[in-house]
C-alpha cells in the first residue's frame, strides 16, 4: 500500500510516505507551526515520489494523546483529505509512536513519558515484538510524574520529555536502563505502526479519525 502519515501529537511535526515499501519524511521542531507545514510537505513528498494524491490508499495519523491545538489541526488536515479523496484512515497512538522511535535506535521495553502539560505526563510501557515494532504492555494514562513507577519489564528505557522537565521522573531514571529525553514521535513511526495494525485491522472511515486526549477535561472551561 501507499500510505500517508501525519504526526503532530507534540511540539514537532513531521509527514511521512511510503511508496512501495520506501519511505520518504519530512521532520522539524515547530511549536505553534503544524498548521503552515503540513499541506505543503505533503505536497512536497508526492512531488518527490513522483506520485498522484489518487495513488494514496489511506492516511495514517497520530491520534494522541497530546497538544490539544496541534492534535486537531492535524486531525483536521486527515479528515479533509481523507473526505476529499474517499480515502480510509488509520489511528495510530502518539505514545507509542515515540516508542517506535527509539526502537530504531536498539530500545527493546520502553517507559514514555510525554510532558502533558499542568505537572502531568502521558504515559505509557511498550515492548517491541519479533518483528521490530512496539506493542502496549500497560494502558495508556495521563497522571501526575509522581505516580509513574518501573514498569515490570526487561531492560526498561526512559523515553521523552517528561524525563528532563519533571524531577521525579528524572530521580527515576537511575532505575531504568537509560533515558532517552531526546526521543519525539514521527510520521515514519506512525507508518510502521499503521503497516503492523493493517495485519490485522481493516482501515476506517474518514469519520472516524477523532483524536484522543486521556485528560477529560480538556476542552472545558472553568465554572465561575
């Protein structure tokens, strides 16, 4: 398949395509600028790979948790190009992700910790599988850093930000095999993840590509 990936979870954005089995990217830092990026790297990767946005069977995205603003814009380009297009999309988790990432650097157990913002972290425990690619080995949760404790997995690294923004994470990480704090999600991670899920998943309907933020509250406004 000729997959599409968008990741804007975090403070970077990246979009990635897969054609025939090579992968094209396009990667950056850019708090506050998913919303200016997106559209023209994706036109710029179908440019490279000489392909027609027809070509594209489905769109794979990075559905949180994370940012609340950059999560719905990237939600919102998916769901207009996947509109547009009759095209399927595919939910993938910005935590695992970013375990995904640092798989590619020999990470086999992964504890990652996303800043959450109000002295929180998303969190969340990943083991690659024989095949290269993270899997859940705990649910995914949004809790203060406090409360994340050494997964009962092998080998355990510390993966993301949490680890150097919040002290109690990083009192923690003498427990842990490493600590990576440098580790973001990219749409190349979402590209494997998606390929792993299409095994045994069908994709879905434009509809569907809704975001997932773990914190309820996320969207409400104080009462006065």
């Amino acid at each position: 398949m000729n997959l599409l990936a968008i990741e804007t979870a975090t403070e970077t954005c990246s979009v990635a395509l897969s054609v025939n089995g090579a992968i094209l990217e396009r990667y950056q830092p850019a708090p506050r600028q998913h919303a200016e990026l997106l559209l023209p790297w994706i036109g710029e990767l179908l440019a490279e790979a000489e392909l027609a946005y027809a070509a594209i069977d489905a769109i794979a995205f990075s559905r949180g948790p994370g940012s609340f603003t950059s999560l719905r814009i990237g939600i919102g380009v998916v769901q207009g190009l996947a509109w547009a297009s009759d095209r399927p999309v595919i939910p993938v988790s910005s935590l695992a992700a970013t375990a995904q990432t640092a798989a590619r650097d020999g990470v086999g157990a992964a504890l990652v910790a996303l800043d959450a913002r109000m002295d929180e972290v998303f969190t969340g425990v990943y083991v690659v599988n024989e095949n290269g690619v993270m899997q859940p080995a705990s649910a995914e949760r949004v809790c203060p850093p406090e409360n994340v404790g050494v997964p009962a997995v092998a080998e355990p690294f510390g993966i993301g930000n949490g680890f150097e923004r919040y002290g109690a994470l990083a009192a923690l990480a003498a427990q842990l095999k490493g600590v990576r704090a440098d580790v973001w999600p990219k749409a190349s991670s979402v590209l494997q993840l998606a390929q792993e899920w299409l095994k045994t998943h069908q994709p879905l309907a434009a509809e569907l590509a809704q975001p997932v933020y773990l914190r309820d509250d996320v969207a409400k406004k104080p009462v006065n």
